[in-house]
C-alpha cells in the first residue's frame, strides 16, 4: 500500500467517523440546516475559513503561481477583500434575520413565489458552479495518484459527499471543516517551510530565483490580466462574489447572535489571510522548483495530471512519496468538506424553500423536509459530476473566479437592497435577479473560457473572461427600475 492510499484511506474514516458522532445530534431540520444554532464562534470561524480554502484557494493557486505568476495574487487579493465587506455589509444584519438561506431572507421581505424561486435558481446556479470547481479538482488528482478514470475519481467524490450531508448534516459538515481547515494549514506551513529551506530561509532568495528562470515577467499581470477592464472586473466579481455565496452565507446562522456571526467573520478573515500568505511561498516555490524540473513534465511539456497539481508534485519533490500522500490526501478532505457545505446549501434551498415553504406552504413535516434534503444532495452530486467533465481541463482558480461573478450578480444585489433599502420592491428583486444572473452566465458562455476553451470557437463573442464589471452594475440597474416603476409594490412585509 503506498503512502497515497493509506493517508487516503485514513483521512476518508477520519471524516466518516466525525460524521457518524454528528448523526445522534440531528434530529431537527433546525440541527440539519444550521446545528441548532449552538456552533461557538471560534468554531464556526475555522469552518468559515475552511468553507472558502477550497480545491482552487490551494491546488488552483499554486498551479496559476506556476504558470501565470502575478495573477495568483491578484485573486487572492481580490477575495480577501470581500471578507472586511462581509462584515461591515451583511454579517450581523443576515443573523438578525434569522433565516437559512438566500432565498429565507428575500421571502422574509417580499410575499411573493416568484422571488422565491429566482432566489432559488440563481443560489443552485452558483452552488453547482462551484461544486464543478471542486469535483474537477478531486477527480485529477485522484487521476494521477491511483490512475483511475476521470469519471470514477469525481464518483467516490460524489458518493462521500451524499454521505456526509445526508448521515449529519451541518454538525457533521461543521466538524469535517474544522478538521481539514487544520490539517490544511498544517500541509501549507510544513510546505512554504520546506520551499523557504531550499533557499536558506530567506523570501527573497526565492523570489531572486523565480526572477531569474522567468524574468520579471512572473511578478507582473500575465496577458489574461493585461486589460484593465478585465483586471477590475476581476476584481469586481471576487470581492462581492463572497457577499453572495449561498454556503459561506448559511454559517452566520449556525451561531447563536449577531455578535458571535460578527466574531466568526473577524477571525476567519485573519486565517485566509495568513493561508494566502503561505501560498505565496508555496506557489513561488513550485515555479522554481517544479517549472524546470522535467521529471514532472510530461514529453509535450504540459505539467503531469496537469497544472492543478503543482503542489502535489512539489510536496512529492520535498516530502518523497510520504510527503506527497500527505498533502495529496488532505487535498482530497479539503475538497470533500467544501463539497459538503456546498451541498448542504444546495439542498437546503430545495427542501426547505421549494418544497417545504412554497409547494407544501409549511405543511411538510420535519422528516419528510429531511428526506427531500437527502434527495436533493444526491442530484446535485450527480449533476455536477456530469457537468465536471466539460471543464476538467480549466484551472479550478479561475473556475472559481467565474462562480464568485454569477454570486456577485445574482445574490449579492438582492441581499444588499433588501436589507438596506425600504423602496426596493418584489419586482425590483425579480428584474434585479434576472438580469444579474441571466447576464453573468451569458457573458460567461460568451467569453474565451468556455466559447473558445470548451466550445472550441476561434474567437469569443464577448472579449472579457470576468463578466461582473457588466453584470453586477446591471443587476442594480434592473433592481431600482423595477422598484422604482413597480405600480403595485405590495405585497411586502416589515
């Protein structure tokens, strides 16, 4: 058994057994959607934080260091400013409501099905998109370290998921984030230290050495980032894509007041912020270290299991094979954890906002919300393992830049207006949502990576890879419009 298999095996009982101690403890929708509300704040900070260090904060990043330089930066920049925005904007206000999801805080405001729904569609539009982030992710490097097939990697992925979500719901995809949140940090210290011995601790040693294999091209914006209309709304999409991401936004309820939410918020900014510290390191070390190295090059030049696994292959070159089991296995929890609150968003928006308050109106019992839950986590599973295989070729950094720009357009809007504006009303919110989200995922199917990269057209119809600078502006266009010409803005609530 190599050291990948038994990390492997090891990590997934590790989480299987967290998840087993949480079934006990979810009896309620209550204990299933947000652990009762009992989550302590600190807690809840390290499951933050470890919601958002996903398969493209870790492996995505090191892999756009290696190949773009700069660029890995200035998305790690970018979604670090959302979490300050986080907690001035909607962190204790969406406490204070006292609802699960998106769709829990607009019907809240708005007596009205077709919000409901909007809101709906658009959190399982950005759920989905990514959760396609993090299966691409699982399923290469489970390809390069056990060889098996794409589809077959993305299915365990798949099938442990279904099981975490569905055995304990949010306790047990609490513990699961705490625990790959440490080891996490863990892998990332023991590898920025391992980059920084190669170049007797000194930063700049390394940086002199990224200079000198790629000139001072790898601390610039790369041509992807050359426009700065594309670097703004890049820029755009991630620091108000967190505000609108449906996964991130259920934690301020698995706490028990506003100034715990206001708390949690706080503390995980500080640990993203210490984590992309270390991927500096990390990426830089990968680019001088893995760039030149031609054992992990396959003959056409292309990184082997391809550019998401730059770390993987620079915790194998410092570690050997124990070190890259390792890291390669809490890769692997990192993504199943993610996965986890991932759908647990996902399904909590189709059980409890679509069946249990709109096709039931409040009539379903618990047990049977608590079964549609489980159904919905497993069409989900499958739907984004499907839709993986289109994008498995992307970096999982930039797809995750694309998900963060539909949040930004389609929830981030409705979230803020409702909170904030007493004029905004239930059309408001429809035309709002509509042109956000419907906008957004246009300019994406129209742009250079899936036009030109998935599709396979010469040239793209929209010339911008990030579309929120449009999309986001758009969204509250509509929304005042719709508000602001609405003859009949009633029915809303206080």
């Amino acid at each position: 058994m190599t050291p990948a298999t038994l990390f492997f095996i090891l990590f997934a009982a590790l989480t299987l057994a967290i998840t087993r101690l949480a079934a006990p403890r979810t009896a309620t929708a209550r204990d299933f959607y947000i652990a009762g509300g009992h989550i302590p704040a600190w807690q809840n900070a390290l499951a933050l934080a470890g919601d958002y260090l996903s398969a493209a904060a870790f492996l995505g990043a090191a892999g756009m260091y290696l190949s773009q330089g700069y660029d890995s930066l200035a998305y790690a920049v970018g979604t670090l400013a959302g979490w300050p925005l986080l907690l001035l904007l909607l962190a204790e206000k969406l406490r204070e409501r006292g609802r699960y999801t998106v769709a829990g805080i607009l019907t809240q405001r708005f007596d009205d099905d077709r919000v409901r729904l909007l809101s709906v569609a658009s959190s399982l539009t950005v759920t989905l998109f990514y959760l396609i982030v993090q299966m691409v992710g699982a399923g290469k490097l489970i390809e390069l370290l056990f060889g098996l097939p794409y589809l077959a990697a993305v299915s365990l992925v798949g099938a442990l998921m279904v099981a975490y979500v569905s055995l304990g719901g949010m306790l047990a995809t609490t513990w699961v984030q705490m625990s790959k949140a440490a080891l996490l940090f863990g892998c990332a210290l023991l590898l920025a230290g391992g980059v920084l011995l190669r170049f007797g601790g000194s930063p700049a040693a390394l940086f002199d050495a990224v200079a000198a294999l790629k000139g001072e091209a790898a601390f610039l914006p790369s041509p992807a980032l050359s426009s700065p209309v594309e670097v703004l709304s890049l820029g755009v999409g991630l620091s108000l894509g967190l505000l609108g991401l449906p996964h991130v936004l259920m934690r301020f309820f698995t706490v028990g007041d506003a100034r715990a939410a206001r708390r949690s918020v706080s503390l995980a900014t500080v640990l993203v912020a210490a984590f992309f510290a270390l991927n500096i390191v990390i990426g830089y070390g990968a680019a001088a270290l893995i760039g030149p190295d031609v054992r992990f090059h396959a003959p056409d030049g292309k990184l082997l299991g391809g550019g998401n696994m730059a770390a993987i292959h620079l915790a194998g070159l410092l570690g050997g094979p124990i070190g890259q089991g390792l890291v390669a296995a809490v890769a692997f929890a990192t993504i199943l954890a993610v996965v986890a609150g991932l759908a647990m968003a996902g399904a909590s928006a189709i059980s409890h906002d679509i069946y249990a308050c709109w096709l039931r109106r409040g009539q379903a019992s618990e047990r049977q919300e608590l079964a549609v839950s489980r159904w919905a986590t497993l069409a989900l599973g499958a739907a984004a393992l499907l839709l993986s295989t289109l994008f498995q070729n992307l970096n999982i950094a930039f797809m995750m830049g694309l998900a963060f720009a539909i949040a930004a357009s389609a929830n981030f809007p409705l979230l803020l207006l409702a909170l904030n504006w007493r004029g905004f009303t239930a059309r408001g919110a429809l035309w709002g949502g509509c042109a956000g989200m419907g906008s957004a995922i246009l300019l994406i199917a129209a742009g250079p990576a899936v036009w030109v990269g998935v599709l396979g057209h010469a040239a793209p119809l929209f010339p911008y890879a990030n579309p929120a600078l449009f999309s986001v502006p758009l969204a509250f266009v509509a929304a005042w419009l719709g508000s602001r010409y609405d003859d009949n803005p009633l029915p809303q609530k206080a």
